[in-house]
C-alpha cells in the first residue's frame, strides 16, 4: 500500500489567472517624459528672460503644450 502512495503524485493546480505579457516600453508610456517636459520649460523660462519667481508655470505650460491641451 505505501507503494502505491508513493509512485500516486498529487495533482498541482493550475493557475487560473492568466499573467500579463512583459510590454515594451515604448508601448506603455503615455505622453512626454520628464525630461521632454523640462527641456521645453526651460526653454519658456529662457524666453521670459530667466527671471525669479514660479518655475511651476513654465512646467505646466510645457507640460500642457507636449500633450495636446488647450489652456
């Protein structure tokens, strides 16, 4: 009977839930990167003359010029 036991393997579920394929890169981001995003904010800041005050309004005027939105 142990014998038996032995040479009987219990059975291993299976997965159910399927596991997501590796995407590249390239493919999963959406919209400009930081680094395209700072690059063009410089750039505004340049050309108000590199004056003191909220570099946060030239991020975001950047930011929205590279996706497409309207302010």
């Amino acid at each position: 009977m142990a014998e038996i036991m032995k040479k009987t393997k219990a059975a291993k579920p299976k997965d159910t839930v399927a596991k997501p394929k590796k995407v590249p890169a390239t493919i999963t981001s959406i919209g400009p990167s930081p680094e395209e995003i700072a690059r063009l904010a410089h750039q505004y800041w340049a050309e108000r003359g590199f004056p003191h005050g909220s570099p946060e309004q030239d991020w975001l005027r950047a930011e929205q010029e590279l996706r497409g939105i309207a302010s």
